[in-house]
C-alpha cells in the first residue's frame, strides 16, 4: 500500500509540474511581442551579413583553439595522472597541488595570469603564439587539472590482475602501464573526455580577455563585437546555433561511448580479461 501511494504521489506531482510548464509557454506565447522578438533575435538580414565569417574565422578558430588547448592538457594531464599515483613524495605533493590549485582558481583568472601576469613579472618571456598562445596555454593548464583526475580514475579502474598478469611474465612497470593498463584505461574515460572537450569549446569564449584581431576571435567574440555594430541580438542566436552544431555531436556521441562501454564492461568476465592481457603481452614478444 505504501509503495502504490508513493506512486500516485509521484504520478500527481509529475502532470502538476506538466500542467504548469504548459501555462508558461501558454503565457509566453500570449504576452510575447513576437514580431519584436523575431526582429532582434531571428533577422535574416543580419544572420546573412555574419556568413561566411561566422564560419570561416570564428567557428574555425573555435574548433582550433579547443583542439590544440585538448591535447596539450591531455598530455599534461596523463603527467599528472602518473606523478599523482608515483610511490616518490615530490611527484605525488606537486602534481597533488597543481590540480587542486587550478581546480579551485576560475578558468578566467588563470587566463589574465597566463596572459598578463607572465609578461609583467618575466619581460625576457615571450609565449609564442601571441595573446592567443596565451589563451590556448590557460585553458590547456586548467584542462591539464581536470583531465588528470579523469585518467587516474581511469587508471584505477583496471583490474589489477591485468598488471599482475603482466608483470609475471616478464613486462617492466612503465612498459605494464603504457602497453596493457593506459590502453584500457582510455576506452574507459572516452566518454568523460569527451565532456571535457565540450566544457572546453565553451571556455574559448574567455579568450576575449586577452584581446583579439579581426582573424583571431572567437565566436562569442565576434558575434559580440557583431551585435554592437548591428545593434541587433541576432548575432548572438547565430552564435548559439554555431555552437550546438558543435558541441550536440559530440554530446551524443559521448552517450554513445558510455552506453558502448557500460554494455561492454557488464558483458566481459575477469577470466576473459586475463586471457586478453595474456594475448597482449604474447604479442609484445616478450621472453618468459
């Protein structure tokens, strides 16, 4: 009796909050000066005006600044990974206090201090690449720091008998991480790699900070400056398109990955797993 009351109450709360989403888009759509809207949102005339640079410069230097800002933080996040799980005390204090240092700072502050604080207090530095070296380099040591809790979990999440069984027949301890577990490893974290990627496609739009060319910006820069000159919000909904093209394939093909891999990892046996490693190591020649 208790379950099916909870069930109704759950069922009533459920076409509450239905009926009351439907009032509000009922409202919106009653009170809403849609020719208005339509004007400073959706401007054709406008939106025309954006094409080609929209994708050409902006989009373009979006995608480029999000995948170089990717692998350069991968690397430094599979460093960190390993420093943080080393049995030496240095590696694991320092790579310990980067990633709760730059997974407490804001994204934007780490940025100004990359892209300003360095040249004042270092005037013989120079980062290549300019302001938006500077910029890639920011979101690349923030990245750094979230990824590398990623891999280590990752890591972790091997079975340890697939080191063993390594180790037994003969593999050294980097040659059993690098060939058996970092492999397993990233099959694992695809899916939350993923998200970073995502979450770092939207970071971009701090590079405006550091200031930006007409053939550097990004896209919430240049829809920016765009609206200012149009004195329309247009450019800002074309900004908003631009970036769910590119950030929902990704999303789903992240979902994609997990669902893959949770089917996987429930349908694979440690027997099984042990065998594989056995094939692996057999191929890599190893003597015993």
């Amino acid at each position: 009796m208790g379950t099916n009351k909870k069930r109704r109450r759950s069922k009533i709360f459920r076409w509450v909050m239905y009926a009351f989403a439907s009032a509000l888009v009922v409202a919106a759509v009653i009170v809403g000066d849609w020719d208005r809207i339509a004007f400073n949102f959706f401007n054709p005339e406008v939106m025309g005006e954006m094409f080609p640079e929209v994708l050409t410069i902006a989009a373009r230097n979006t995608i480029v600044y999000t995948v170089l800002s990717f692998i350069f933080g991968l690397v430094g996040a599979l460093v960190l990974a390993l420093m943080k799980m080393s049995s030496i005390g240095p590696y694991r204090w320092f790579a310990v206090g980067y990633i709760e240092l730059f997974r407490g700072l804001p994204a934007l502050i780490t940025l100004i201090l990359i892209g300003f604080g360095i040249p004042i207090a270092f005037q013989n530095i120079d980062i290549p690449g300019g302001t938006t070296g500077a910029g890639v380099l920011g979101l690349s040591i923030v990245a750094a720091a979230y990824m590398a809790e990623t891999i280590r979990a990752g890591i972790e999440a091997v079975p340890r008998g697939q080191s063993e069984a390594a180790r037994s027949l003969g593999m050294s301890s980097g040659r059993t991480m690098f060939t058996i577990v970092l492999p397993q490893a990233f099959r694992i974290i695809i899916p939350p790699l993923t998200n970073e990627m995502v979450l770092l496609i939207k970071d971009t739009s701090l590079f405006y900070v550091l200031g930006t060319t007409p053939l550097t910006k990004e896209l919430t820069k240049f829809a920016r400056d765009f609206m200012i000159e149009a004195r329309n919000a247009t450019p800002l909904t074309v900004a908003a398109l631009v970036y769910l093209a590119i950030t929902l394939p990704l999303t789903w093909l992240a979902r994609r990955l997990e669902k893959r891999g949770a089917r996987g990892r429930a349908g694979s046996e440690t027997g099984d797993e042990q065998k594989n490693v056995l094939a692996q190591v057999s191929k890599s020649g190893i003597d015993r």
